[in-house]
C-alpha cells in the first residue's frame, strides 16, 4: 500500500482535515467573501454548540452505542435551568452552567440504567427517553419562548465575551465569541480522559467487544455510566451555552439537531460499529459539517437545500467509514 | 512425590437438568502438556470453566500443589497462575498489539492514567519474552489469525501463569503456523508452565502432548501418557465407535464421458495453465498450500473469476462460466469453506437456509409453493440425516457437523453434476465427519456427481478422493491417482513445496 493511503487508514483525521481544507478552499474560490474574518469567526462560532454535542455522542458512539436523546436532554437542561434562574432570582454563571450539567448527568444516567441492567439497544432506549424528555418539557413546564428581554443578563454577557477583535477592509469590527475557548477546554479534557486515563482506554476496549473487556478487568458497568453519564452531562452543559448564545430559551429548540452531529461525529472518523474515533477528528468533523452548510447561501444555494446537504453528509461519511472498517475486518 | 500442579477430583457439574460432567478425575503436572480431546459438546469446555474459575463444581474438589481450593473465582485462578486462551483470544482489534498487551498489567495494578511509554515498554517485554516478532504499534486486527494469537499467549504470560489452557489453538492456522506455534508452546513448556492443549485434531494432539485425557459426555472415557495411544484409539474414545478408515473404492469406468473437462485454465497471478478433468462419479482431491489457487480454481468454476482464459467443457459442452448464475445453471454448486459467514443465513431456519438455491425453481409466478418447499426441506434433513426435531428451529442451535450438511444438503436440493466442496469438514468433529465423508462418497457413487474436494486434511482426501491434485503458486504440479500415494507422501510433497 501507498504511504499516503496507509497515513490516512491510521490517522482518520488526516482524511477531515483533507475534506475540510478542500471545502474551505473551493468555497473561497467561488466567493472570496468566504475569507473575510466575520464570515471566518461566525462559522467558528456555530462549530461551538454541534462540535460540544458531538464530543457527547463520539463518547457513546466509541464504546459501540448510539445516542439520540441529547438534543432533548440539552433543550430540557438549558429551559429548566432558565426557568429556575428566572423564578429564583440567581443569576450567575458558574451556578448556572452547573445546573444544565447537572440535569444533563441524571438524565444521562436513565440511558444507563436502560443500557446496562436491561440490555436494551442504546437507539431504542434513547429515542424514548429523548421523546419522553422533550414531551415533560413542552406538557409540564411550558412551551413558552424565553426571548432576550427577560433572559438573566450574566448568560447573554458571558456568551457575547469576544477573545479579540480585528477591523475589516470595509472598516466594520469582526470578533471571536470566546466560546470557541470554551469549547477547546472542553475538548481537551475529553481527549486527556480518552486518551490518558483507564477509564478513556475503558471506552474504547468496551468498543472493541465487550466480553473481551469484561474478561481483562475493565469494570463494564461503572463504564456505561461514566459514558452515558458524562454525555448527558456534557448535553446538558451544550444546551445552556446555546441558549446564552443565541439569547433565547426555546423548549422546541434543536428538533432534528442529533443527525447533524451524527453526521459530524461520523465525519471525523468514528465508526458506527464503536471502538474508533478521536477527539480532534470529530472537531474537525464538525467544523467540515458547520462550513458546507452554512456556506450555501454564500455559494448562492437556497438554504432549503441544507437537510438534502446534511442527509447525504450523514450517507457519504457513514458508507466511507464501514466501507473501511470492512476492509479492515477482511 | 511432589504434588501435582492442578487436579480435579470427582468433579460434577450440571446446568439445569443437564449433567455436564460426571465424576471427572484429571491431573497436570508440572511443565507438562496435556491435552485434552473430545468432540463438541462433551463437556470441553465446562471442564476449561471449572479449572478456570468461571463456574464452581457442583461435586468434588480442585486442588493446586496439593492444596484444596475451597472456592475458586476467575481472580482466584489467575491468582493461582491459571491463564486461558479462548478461542476467540480476547483481544481488541480497534487497539494497538502494545495496549492489548499492557491493558491488564495495569489494570491489576490498579492504574488511573495512562503512560504511553509505559504501555510500550510492558509490551516490549512481554514480546521478547516470547521471543517473537510483533509490530507494537499496529492495530490487532490488522494481524493475521497467527499474531492474534501470539499477541494472546504473550499477554497470558505476562502474569507468569504454571498453567496455560489454550481452547483449539489449532483451528485457523494453516500447517506451518501450527508447526510454529508448536514450538512457541514447547519453549513456554520449557519454562516449567504447564499447558492444556484442548482439541479435537488427532494429529496435532500426538505430536505435542505428554498426557492425554479423552472426555465424552461428560465423562473421563481414556487417560494416560500420549505413547499408549494412536489414532484409532482416540477416535474410539472420543466417538465411542469404531471409525474405520474405509476409502473410496468405487471406480469410474475407464471410458466414460468426462463430466468436467478444464484446459490450460489461467487467471493472471492466481492461476497457470491449469488442466483437469473429472469423471461423473468421480471425487477429485484438491491440496496445495495457502495460496497454492486451489480457492480461486474453486471459484473460477462457481464462476466467480469471470476474468479467465481457457476453455471449461461440462459433459462435452463448451460454456464459459462468468457469473454464479450461469455456473448454477450448469449444475455446479459450491460450499464454501468457511461456512458461518460465506454459507449460511445465521439468523434463519434450518428450512430457509435449506431452500435458499431453490426458491426459483419452488416459485410460481413469483410466489414460493410453500407446501412442495417444506416437503424438499424435510425430504433432505432425512436425506442428510441432520439432528434435528423439526426444521424451523434456528441453524445456530446445530453442531458444526450439521451445518455443513445444511450447506451441502442446500445445492443437493438443485441436483447439481458438480459439488465443489472447500473444506467439507473444517471445525467439525470426528464423529459426524466420517457420517459427512460417507454421505459425500454415497453422493457421488449414487448420482453420479463429480466431487471436487479442496482441503488441508491430507487423510481425508486420502480417504475419499480418487485422484489427488496439488496445486503450487497457480500451478497444477501432480495428479496422482490415491493408490499411488498416501497421506505421509502427500505430506512430503507439500513441506518440500513450502
């Protein structure tokens, strides 16, 4: 085999980077608009809240499951912890964020109870409870909109904290939301616990086959739920940082949102078959995933056009990744 | 006398109303290999569980240097220097060989983090131990089935384990990585770790044991040391009837028409100018080594090398055969070797997997003549003899043995001229292997098939084949009628080839 061909069967992420670099530059070549550092750092910016959610589902998708139920998990952690904000006069941000973590764990937690003492298929189990989690939200806490005027303050400031700004040619200010750094940090805790902890390792042997896991020592279910668990509570976490973002509280919030991620997370090189998958593939994945559908407006494409983008995203990365996983198994 | 290693003593274990073992008494001394033989089923592998703390006997006692162990778990026994090699190894193939190697180490060690130089600096030990070539840093899955199970004992023994039991270390190997994990298996021995060899595969059992303990149904049935044994003997004690090797003394008349006639056959970098012809009735043996062609002159004539040259003539006729369609339609069929995966719809009934050629022929205007279908079905499990009440339970609860009668039974069903067979008996044990190698040998007399039976198992071709082909690098390089060679011939052949 060719070294590249070989470099790329190794390092997955060599092949996102290479579709990301593609991407970018064929968008910039049809409109030079592309480059402008606004354009730049608001793709940045939307690459926050998907490319956090997908750290959830990568940890899931490593141990051989799936997960459906944190767009719900994240509406149900962010509006709740709005509502209380709201109703309890508390307005401050460590707190807060603490909460929407919160809430996302317990709820990360029922996946696991499901997942490990009734054996049930981790899309099944999440499909329920993401459906029953949106439903409680909308029929027992309420479907009202918290729109900007009645949000705590602290959430939107914190949200608006820009790292730096630079001027444009056409004299305007372009910032980048320090969220970005947010999401760094996030993600590099991700990889230092996938990476460098037993617990991480634990994932990925739970990936390759569970008896086998079971038979070197790893604990199967104290794994489950440090799994389902921190992807709830990272959800949760993702749902409060998108409200402060986009300054609204909406219960209806990310419907449909799972497949995007999906997409991205399976971009970057995680197999669905579990066991594969990193940490900067799926930042990666997720930016790839964030460039090419926001771009169609600047590349003149009707923005209707997105779902049929991300559909056959979600195809084309998951066909490439099984096709090499079965030329792996072969 | 020093105590021995390991020894059971009357030990009785059943699940639900089954008895599994009975009464079972078995020793292991120090650095001995002991191999332990029986067919599936006869109780194998409860016994690897009991010694292996997996299951607790329901009777007698297990002792270790003498000692009584009261009660022994699966850290117990690991404790007690206990390793085992299952079957499927265990292993991690998303993970590199050197983080198989080192995740248990640290695991017991109780370890939170991860250094990554630690973990290769394990592995490079536990490697050289071994004494073997394995690159570290590649995926387990990307090895081939010999360096799993390298990477297997080398990771067993890292626990300086005095006993290693390997469950049928021996069945995806080809004859010279078994000859090389026989070596590996005599220097652990030269160590003073003793091993269980657990296999079916008579060869194999009196080349390497010391010891020998044969268990049928549950029951200790022979023991004692390897010299007081030959094959017969095993079998007898393994089937508890006598199998004789009775050979294929059928004779094709001399002139009948050629059923298959292939000339100068040649696929660029697979196979040269290949030759053959097969009398109707006639079973032709295929050997060679791995990667000798004989698979893909096997799919070259189940016309899945649509790319050949040369001419293939069935009963006189000129027909090129590009695609399974066209191959079925000349009346060949194919059972592949491995049958799980290439031969059977695992999910499915016996029934279904059964009528999975004939659905065409069963079909009327589109729809399956549900009535004639379950009659076929039913006429072949009785024609095959397949242990089974009635044909709608899952094909997973057969025995290998039974399987491949499915597989085979399936393309009988099409009345096919020519049954290409590719490893009729791979996994499956000495018992139902003689009821295969009769029925096929019925077939062809009977029918007037002609067999082409592709295997690693020199006394089966022995056996049953007429004529023995050999095949090297895509060459046909002998065909040797059976009266003129034997197994230990053949064997010669084969090594000189290597």
């Amino acid at each position: 085999m060719s070294g590249i061909a070989n470099a790329f069967r190794r390092h997955p992420e060599l092949m996102v980077a290479a579709v990301l670099v593609l991407t970018v530059v064929t968008i910039g070549l049809v409109n030079p608009v592309f480059w402008q550092p606004s354009n730049l750092f608001s793709l940045l910016r939307a690459s926050v809240v998907t490319g956090i959610l997908g750290l959830a589902v990568l940890l899931v998708m490593l141990s051989g499951g799936i997960d459906v139920s944190f767009p719900a998990f994240a509406i149900a952690a962010m509006y709740l912890t709005v509502k209380a904000m709201i109703a309890w006069g508390f307005d401050s941000i460590l707190p807060a964020f603490a909460m929407a973590t919160g809430i996302g764990l317990l709820l990360g937690l029922v996946n696991a109870v499901f997942v490990h003492y009734l054996r049930m298929i981790p899309l099944i189990v999440t499909l329920g409870t993401g459906t029953a989690v949106r439903g409680f939200i909308l029929g027992v806490v309420g479907t009202s909109q918290i729109n900007i005027d009645q949000m705590p303050p602290k959430l939107i400031d914190f949200a608006r904290t820009q790292l730096f700004s630079v001027t444009q040619a056409d004299g305007s200010q372009a910032g980048l939301s320090a969220m970005v750094l947010v999401y760094a940090v996030v993600a590099l805790l991700i990889h230092l616990l996938l990476r460098h902890t037993m617990l991480g390792r634990g994932i990925y042997a739970l990936g390759g086959g569970e008896e086998a896991a079971r038979r070197v020592g790893f604990n199967i279910r104290q794994t489950t739920f440090l799994i389902y668990g921190l992807a709830g509570a990272i959800a949760g976490f993702a749902g409060l940082l998108h409200g402060a973002m986009i300054w609204t509280a909406n219960p209806r919030d990310m419907v449909g949102l799972e497949l995007d991620v999906i997409a991205a997370v399976v971009l970057g090189g995680a197999s669905i078959f579990g066991g594969r998958g990193t940490v900067i593939g799926t930042i990666l994945g997720g930016l790839t995933l964030v460039v090419i559908t926001n771009s169609l407006i600047i590349l003149g494409i009707d923005t209707t056009w997105q779902r049929v983008v991300v559909g056959l995203i979600v195809i084309a990365a998951t066909a490439a990744t099984a096709w090499r996983d079965r030329k792996r198994i072969a | 006398m020093t105590a021995p290693l390991i020894e059971l003593r009357h030990v009785g274990k059943s699940f639900a109303a089954v008895r599994a073992l009975e009464d079972v008494s078995l020793s292991i001394g120090r650095g001995e290999i002991h191999c332990l033989a029986g067919e599936n089923g006869s109780g194998k592998s409860t016994l690897i569980k009991v010694i292996s703390g997996v299951w607790q006997p329901d009777q007698g006692e297990l002792l270790i240097d003498g000692q009584r162990i009261e009660s022994m778990t699966p850290r117990a026994a690991i404790t007690h220097g206990v390793q085992v090699i299952y079957q499927d190894f265990s292993l991690f193939g998303n993970l590199s060989v050197a983080e198989n190697l080192a995740l248990s180490s640290e695991l017991q060690e109780g370890r939170k983090l991860v250094s990554w130089r630690r973990v290769r600096e394990i592995a490079r030990r536990a490697i050289d131990r071994l004494g073997v070539d394995l690159p570290l840093d590649a995926l387990v899955e990307t090895l081939p089935t010999s360096g799993k199970q390298l990477v297997a004992i080398a990771r067993a023994l890292m626990s300086d384990p005095r006993l290693l039991i390997m469950d049928e270390p021996t069945t995806a190997l080809t004859g010279r990585e078994v000859a090389a994990l026989f070596r590996v298996v005599r220097d652990i021995q030269s160590r003073g770790i003793a091993v269980l060899f657990v296999s079916h595969k008579m060869r194999e059992m009196l080349e390497i044991s010391e010891r020998l303990t044969v268990i049928r149904s549950g029951r200790v049935v022979a023991a004692g040391p390897i010299s007081e044994f030959d094959e017969a003997a095993i079998t007898r004690a393994m089937t508890g009837q006598e199998i004789a090797a009775e050979g294929y003394r059928w004779k094709p008349s001399p002139n009948a028409a050629p059923l298959l006639e292939v000339e100068n056959l040649t696929i660029p970098g697979q196979l040269e100018d290949v030759s053959l012809r097969i009398l109707p009735g006639e079973i032709v043996g295929v050997s060679g080594l791995l990667g000798s062609g004989r698979t893909e002159l096997a799919l070259a004539l189940f016309g899945m090398q649509p790319g050949y040259t040369g001419r293939i003539r069935i009963a006189g006729q000129e027909v090129r055969l590009d695609s399974v369609q066209h191959a079925i339609e000349h009346g060949i069929a194919y059972v592949p070797e491995d049958r799980l995966t290439e031969g059977l719809f695992l999910a499915q009934t016996i029934d279904r997997n059964m009528l999975a050629t004939s659905l065409g022929r069963l079909s009327r205007a589109g729809v399956v003549q549900s009535g004639r279908a379950a009659r076929d079905a039913a006429g072949m499990i009785r024609e095959m003899a397949i242990a089974t009440p009635t044909g709608d339970r899952p094909v997973t609860q057969l025995s290998g043995g039974n399987q491949q009668r499915v597989v085979i039974g399936r393309w009988l069903l099409n009345d096919p001229r020519l049954l290409i067979l590719n490893g009729p008996t791979v996994g499956v044990d000495v018992g139902s292997k003689s009821g295969i190698h009769r029925k096929i040998r019925e077939l062809a007399r009977a029918r007037g098939l002609g067999v082409l039976m592709i295997s690693d198992d020199l006394p089966e071709l022995v056996e049953n084949c007429n004529r023995i082909l050999v095949l090297h690098r895509g060459r046909l390089v002998s065909d040797t009628p059976v009266e003129a060679t034997s197994e230990t011939a053949l064997g010669e052949q084969l090594a000189a080839l290597a």
